[in-house]
C-alpha cells in the first residue's frame, strides 16, 4: 500500500488522536494496533489462558481501532477493511456472546476453549 504524505499525516493524526500511546510510552500506530489484535484474536483461538481483567487489557487495542477507525482517510480505511473484518470475524468465531445481552450492548464476551468453539 503506497500512502502520499497527506496521508501518512492523516494517519498518525487518527492514530494520535484515537489511540494515543501504549501502557510503556511508545506511540501507537494503525500497523501496531492492527499487529496486536491480531496477536490477541490468536491467543483466543488457542486456548485464552489469562484473567477477565488481562482479556479487558488485551482487547483495548480493538476499543482504539474503533475509536480511530472513522477518523482514518477513507482509502486507508477501504485498504485495511479486509483485515479488520478477518479478525473481527475470528474473534467472533472463537468467543461466545455473554448470556442476557444483546450485540447493541457492546462485545462482551467469554472465551470458548478451542475443542467447543462455534464452528
């Protein structure tokens, strides 16, 4: 993907403004988010070892690509779609929706261990 300058700008713009930096200080980018819930969707898919409050921790990146998303010029945006939804739709794939709440509610979810996850 070849960004002009513009948008290069544009995106560390986004990234700054809806993600800001990671817990140790380093700023984040769109690849890095994107690296990252990449990272975390595996892990789910292989067994989720870790505290609800860790997976709250882990999933922040996704909260920041949501909040970054719209704010990112839309060919970046068209560009990256396909690997947003890759993930998001392995995420789904390897999470059960929590009893008694509905998608408008926000992803709130429980981690299926890998032998029971939803085809």
């Amino acid at each position: 993907m070849f960004l002009s300058q513009a948008e290069y700008e544009a995106v560390h713009a986004a990234v700054s403004a809806g993600a800001g930096r990671w817990a140790g200080g380093q700023p984040c980018t769109l690849n890095s988010l994107l690296a990252r819930w990449g990272g975390v969707v595996t892990e789910l898919e292989e067994g989720y070892s870790w505290c609800a409050p860790e997976l709250d921790n882990d999933i922040w990146c996704r909260s920041a690509l949501a909040r970054v998303w719209p704010l990112l010029p839309s060919r970046v945006r068209f560009i990256q779609q396909s690997v947003l939804h890759e993930l998001d739709a392995r995420f789904r794939a390897a999470t059960i929706q929590w009893p008694g709440r509905g998608e408008e509610e926000g992803p709130v979810v429980e981690v299926a261990h890998p032998s029971t996850a939803r085809d």
